[in-house]
C-alpha cells in the first residue's frame, strides 16, 4: 500500500526529491539497516563496534531437516512408557558428570557480563532442571557454587579463577580457548565495568582495564597442553576435562590436538553463538556453522572409534527442542544455549525496564536496573522454558519409536536440500 502510494504521488515532486528518494530506496536495497547504522557507528567513533548477542543470521536453518515419524513401518511408544533423557559427559573420566537433561547452560561471566543476580538465577535455574550451569571466563563466585548442584568451571586465559582451591569446587574443568563470536582474539574487559565489587572478586584494581590475551599463558606447546590437562585433572581429582572453542575449517586437526592432550570433552560452538559484546568482524566472517561442523565432528570421532568416549557439546544459536533434537539425532552427546535463556529468565520481568529502558539493563553487570531483578523469578520462568523443551522432545522421541533421547540417530532425519543431505550423509526427499 504505502508503495503503491508513493508511485502515485512520486511525479508531483520535484526532480531534485525524486533522485533522492531513488538513491535512497537503492542504497537500501544494497545495504541493511544495520549496516547503515554500524557503518555510521564507524563513521562517529573510529573504534572497533562492539555488537551485543553475536551474528544476525545464520548460514544454514535447521528446518531444512525434517524427522520422520513412524506409524506402522516402526512402532510409536505408548505415553506410558518413560523416555530417557540422562547424559553421562565424560565417561571415562574417574568421575564423570551425570546430568537429567541434555540441554545446559553455556559460559556467560559475571562482571564483563550478568550480574551476581543474573549467575545465582542461572545457578538455581540448572539445579531446579537437573542441569549444569557454566562460570563463563568471569570470576568463582561462591554464591553460584552455593546454588549450583552442578558447576563447570572455565579455566580461562585471564589470571584469575585457577588456584587448587577453586578448582576443586568443579564438577567439570571446560577449558576457554575461546569461541565463535570472539574466535581466539584478545578480551579487554574495560576499567568502567570493574567496580569495586567486580574488582574483589577478580583480584584486580578498581577502574583498571583487564586483558585475556589470545592464548592459555601456560600453554605454549604440546608438551604444555598436556601438562596442563594433566595437572587439573590430578587437581579436581578426576572430574572431566572439556576444552571450549569456535568450529573452524580446522576442527578435525583442533580436536585430534586437543584429545591428544587428554581431554574428555569437546565443546564448542558455530558462528551463530552470541556473546555480551564483540567485534561484527569476528561474528559474521570467522568460522563454521554449527551444521555442517558438527557433521565433520561426528565423522572424525567416529572414524578414530572415539565416539561416546569422548563427549561432543556443541552450542550456537539453538532455541527450540526441535534445535536440540536435531543435534542429538546428527550425534551430538549434549547442547548447550546462551542467549535464550537471558531471554527467558528475564520473561515477566522486562515489564521493570519497558518501555523506557531495554531489559538487559536488567540482567547485565553494569545495567541500571539490575537491583530489580529478582534471581528466583528468573529461575522459575528458566526452569520452565527447560521443562517445557524437555516434554517436547520427549513426546518427538516418542513418535519416533525411541525410549531414549540418545537413541535418536541420522535415520530419525530427512533433508529437504540436497546440500543438506550431502553434508550430513542422510536421505534427501527428492521427487520419485
């Protein structure tokens, strides 16, 4: 309408306005709004942006792959029957994690990031479903130790958060060789949000800039790596040892690197991760797509009969069940999500912020409102969003004939892109 509207209309102005608005409708159609407003942010500051919840849009979609239900080809299972969905990550660890559900929380630190409140939610949210929560490369924090049943520790490339003592409260060590929306680069967490309070908790200075260089400062090479990996895991008394990193075109090399060394896990996320805060460059053209790294993750296990083993996370982007299942189903131990769950913690309570204030000032370290954010409301409504994703993929399993969310497997898929299909070695629905 509005279109039609303008054509009508468009010859009564001058020609001076008709090639303005035609230059502008061009430049439009060449470049999103939001490149236009970063590439003015640009323009204004002349520093690196620094763009909040990561890539705008992925690469691939997971609704390009379908499952096939069964009818009588396969039996579905009566609603009596009770679907499985526990996961032992790290099986060959001496003390493995065992957790109710395949879903956790991924690394999201306080002080750079969430506020104390915002941790302590996540914490009793994780506890409530069954789940682990994740310190993220921020500090130890007693207080999500305290609420946590389960905690996963990163072992970061900053100085702090790496004493036996704090070690010890691990249930599972993931060492932060970086992610997807960060890659491997430098972290500067700027002086203004190190706060007195933050500043504690650090073991730093109020006001003073701090640096997360681009590599672990003990590890140098491989004989280091598996020092390292040794030295924890003597430490923590045999908890599970995960490394955390972006995929990459790399990651069959990376991961045959990291299990070298002797880990336990392998975590990492596609180019669809989020993150608080970070360069567009790093979110829009570093690395892999979960999909298709996930896909070469599986094949490389599989192939050095590694598979169930070591375990495979993989985060980025994910939001539904069906996300989840899918991930399981291409072979996938666990997911674990980020930016979904400050949206669903926060839920009723945005109403604190709107429509003056976007909510995550709210939920962040430095956000004006976080004194009204309170911690069990958010792990309620989070606990609810993992119940309710949960009973879905239950009844998915279900449909499926499958009493056990790891019994999900490639045949359970269909692609509806031949891409698709090549790249994750299943069925693709052509025309007969």
């Amino acid at each position: 309408m509005v279109i039609f509207v303008m054509v009508k209309i468009l010859p009564c102005f001058s020609p001076l306005i008709k090639r303005t608005f035609f230059g502008i409708t061009n430049l439009l159609l060449k470049i999103s709004w939001q490149d236009f407003f970063e590439a003015n942010l640009r323009a204004a500051t002349g520093k690196p942006l620094d763009r909040p919840y990561g890539a705008n849009k992925g690469i691939f979609r997971w609704n390009k792959l379908q499952f096939n239900p069964s009818y009588l080809k396969k039996n579905p299972l009566h609603s009596d029957i009770e679907i499985n969905t526990e996961i032992v990550l790290g099986p060959q660890a001496q003390k493995p994690l065992r957790l109710k559900i395949p879903i956790l929380i991924g690394g999201m630190a306080y002080g750079s990031g969430y506020s104390l409140n915002t941790k302590i939610a996540l914490a009793k949210a994780a506890t409530l479903a069954g789940t682990a929560t994740n310190s993220g490369n921020g500090p130890y924090l007693d207080e999500e130790r305290r609420f946590a049943q389960r905690l996963i520790l990163q072992y970061s490339r900053g100085f702090w958060a790496k004493s036996e003592k704090v070690l010890k409260q691990a249930d599972m060590i993931e060492i932060a060789l970086g992610h997807s929306s960060r890659g491997s680069a430098p972290v500067r967490i700027t002086g203004k949000k190190i706060t007195m309070e933050v500043a504690k908790r650090y073991g730093t200075i109020p006001g003073l800039d701090v640096l997360m260089e681009a590599r672990l400062p003990e590890v140098e090479d491989m004989k280091q790596w598996k020092d390292l990996v040794q030295k924890i895991k003597e430490v923590t008394g045999g908890v599970p040892i995960s490394v955390k990193f972006g995929a990459s075109h790399y990651i069959e090399k990376e991961m045959e690197l990291f299990i070298e060394g002797g880990v336990d896990v392998l975590a990492f996320d596609g180019v669809e991760g989020g993150t608080h805060g970070g360069m567009p460059v790093f979110m829009d053209d570093i690395g892999l797509p979960v999909f298709p790294a996930l896909c070469r993750a599986v094949k490389f296990l599989s192939e050095h009969k590694l598979r169930h083993k070591i375990s495979l996370v993989v985060g980025g982007g994910l939001v539904t069940p069906g996300d989840f299942a899918k991930c399981l189903a291409l072979g996938a131990d666990a997911v674990f999500i980020g930016t979904i769950t400050a949206l669903a913690q926060s839920h009723t309570q945005v109403t604190k912020t709107l429509p003056w204030e976007p909510p995550p000032v709210l939920i962040y370290s430095n956000g004006r409102k976080k004194t009204k954010y309170d911690p069990d409301t958010g792990a309620k409504n989070l606990h609810n969003y993992f119940q309710s994703c949960v009973r879905e993929m239950e009844a998915l399993a279900r449909t499926l004939g499958k009493a056990s969310l790891h019994a999900l497997d490639r045949t359970d898929l269909v692609a509806l892109d031949p891409v698709y299909a090549k790249i994750a070695e299943i069925d693709f629905m052509e025309n007969p």
